[in-house]
C-alpha cells in the first residue's frame, strides 16, 4: 500500500499528530539522547507525557508513561546513501523511583525506520522494536533529570537476517512543569 518512503512519511506524522495529542494527556518532559556502540551512533529527540498510571508505595513511586520520539542512526561504513536512516517511535515507559530523585526505567515500542540498510548491515524491516533500560536522576529541586540507557532495535525476526543494533546513550531531560517531577 505504501512504499518505503511513503511509510516512513506516514509514521513520521503519527509520532507528529503524537505529540500534538500528547499535550491532552499532559504533556511533561522533552529529552535528548545521544550514544553509540560498535561505531554505530544514535541520536534522539523524545516527548514524554506525564504519568498515566501511578502507583505510589512508602517512599517510592512506579509510574507508566507514553514516549514519542525521533531519532538519526549512523553507520560507520557503507554506501553513503545507506550510512544513516530516520526512525520515529511510540513507547509507554515504565518507571521506578527508587528514591524521590532516581529510578530505573523500561521502555519497549514500535519504531519505523527510514530504510532497511544501515551501512553495511541488511535489517530486513522498516519495523523494528525497541527496547530501552536506563538509570535516571534528576538534579536537586531543578528541572534536569540526567540518564543512561542501553537501547536495542530489532525487527524481532519478524523477517530474516535480524541482526539488531545496540546503543549506550547518555540522556538529559528537561520537565516542563513542577508536576511533571516527583
């Protein structure tokens, strides 16, 4: 129904009309992240909306969020043509506040890829899964959380080869508002 551009194009403005709706479900943090592995690099820009579901415990708190983004992978060798590809995503996060400063955080969703080479790796599908599992805190009263996370795409060998592809990104985020913060 739709060639590969023209499915990228169509998600890319899923993630849009996301984030125009994400406002409606409270729309909180704003995030960069950056990292790389293996020589393949990784940048991403992410909305995230304010918790959907809260749980609160004695002194900590689980939450579930939804998380829009987009992002740039780069390969290190290749035709120039297939050295980078766009991706945009849709994820609920799951996190876990170990303190009210720090938690751990899970994020598994849909991502569309521009493409299905990335330099000289064949991944088969414009679809790919990801999966993210980070450490996060947020400095003082401010409203700056700094992260880590390990994130892994693969097409969850929906289609043969599947070779995936792992980052180890640093993250800064900004909340928006006071009640965006635990």
């Amino acid at each position: 129904m739709f060639g590969r551009q023209g499915r990228f194009e169509l998600a890319a403005l899923m993630v849009v009309l996301g984030c125009v709706w994400m406002p409606c479900v409270h729309a909180a943090n704003a995030a960069f992240q950056w990292g790389e592995l293996d020589s393949y690099r990784d940048a991403t820009l992410s909305y995230t909306g304010k918790p959907l579901w809260t749980y609160e415990f004695a002194h900590r708190k689980l939450d579930i969020r939804l998380e829009a983004s987009v992002g740039w992978v780069q390969a290190p060798a290749g035709a120039s043509a297939d050295r980078g590809l766009w991706h945009v995503g849709l994820a609920p996060a799951v996190r876990y506040w170990i303190t009210p400063q720090t938690g751990v955080e899970y994020v598994v969703g849909a991502n569309l890829f521009s493409g299905i080479r990335l330099g000289d790796k064949d991944i088969s599908t414009a679809f790919q899964f990801g999966n993210s599992i980070g450490l996060f805190h947020r400095l003082g009263n401010s409203p700056w959380t700094l992260g880590l996370r390990i994130t892994h795409y693969s097409n969850a060998d929906i289609k043969r080869p599947n070779p995936g592809q792992n980052y180890i990104q640093a993250r800064v985020s900004y909340a928006f508002d006071k009640m965006s913060r635990p």
